[in-house]
C-alpha cells in the first residue's frame, strides 16, 4: 500500500469540509500527525508518520474514518466559538418596507453541536463497521486442528476448507 502524506490527506479535508477561512490545510495536517494514534487506537492498525508520510498507508475507510475524526473537532470547535457574550438578544428589526433578521449565535451553535453528534455516531458506525469487516478468527483453525490431532484425523487443510477426515490408523 503506497504511503500517504498528512498533508495531501489534510487538502482533501480541508475542501471536504467546505474552505473555512479560520483554518489551513497546514493546521489539519499537524491534527493528523498528532492524532494517528487515536486512528490506531480506533482500529486497532499500526500507522506512524515517518519523514512526513504515514506509514503503511491509509486505505480509503482508513481515511474516511480520519476524516470523520476531523469533521467532529472541526463541528465541536466552530459550536463552542459561537457560544459565550457575543450572543446577541434581538433577531429581527422592522423598519417601514425593510425588515432585518439574524440568526442568534446560539442557534448556529445548536446547529454545528447537532452536526457534531451526528458525524460522531456515523463515526462510531464506520469504526464498527471497519472492525467487524477486517477482523478474522485467528484462534479457531488451531482448536481444529489439535481436536483432529488428537483422535488421529490429522491436520486437513481447514484454511482452504478440505478436511483431511480420514482416520490415518485403520
């Protein structure tokens, strides 16, 4: 699997997420290498950034998984900037012919705090999801094996499916 930088994964969220003027693709990228271990931790993988790139490579959920991590950090971060003093008490003025309106901060930050929860349970879905696909028994085929053993049916082949049942001895 060919490696992938933080930063080429980093542009691709960085539009994903729609070109936010508060942020850069360069600040996405340091998330990424400071959070490969919370992707690892996720998925139970074994990526590292080495000289700039990770390392094996991201597969395509591998990434989509990160960029669900970002999309919840990024929904958080803009919901608690729009809360605090600077919400304002009026929201619509009338004037003759002209009416203006606003949107509280309060309301834009409910918004982004539902966006955050939904993305978070679609991520918690994909991670699920990953872990159940990529995961193979591995303490199975060696129980097999040793109960064939043991009453003198010998190995088989049980990684292609064709056990030996024959009884060796007569």
């Amino acid at each position: 699997m060919a490696c992938l930088s933080p930063s080429l994964l980093a542009d691709f969220i960085y539009f994903d997420i729609g070109q936010p003027s508060g942020i850069s693709p360069g600040t996405i990228s340091y998330w990424i290498e400071n959070s490969i271990g919370n992707l690892n931790t996720y998925l139970g993988t074994n990526h590292n950034v080495v000289s700039g790139e990770i390392v094996p490579g991201l597969n395509i959920e591998e990434s989509g998984i990160m960029n669900q991590m970002y999309k919840v950090r990024y929904y958080n971060k803009v919901a608690s900037e729009n809360l605090g003093a600077s919400a304002y008490d009026w929201s619509e003025v009338r004037e003759a012919d002209s009416v203006v309106r606003r949107v509280s901060k309060n309301e834009i930050s409910k918004t982004y705090l539902q966006l955050a929860k939904d993305e978070k349970i679609s991520l918690d879905e994909t991670i699920r999801f990953y872990r159940t696909n990529s995961a193979t028994p591995t303490s199975i085929l060696p129980r097999v094996n040793s109960f064939y053993q043991y009453y003198g049916y010998g190995y088989g082949d049980y990684a292609n499916g064709l056990p030996n049942t024959y009884r060796t001895d007569g």
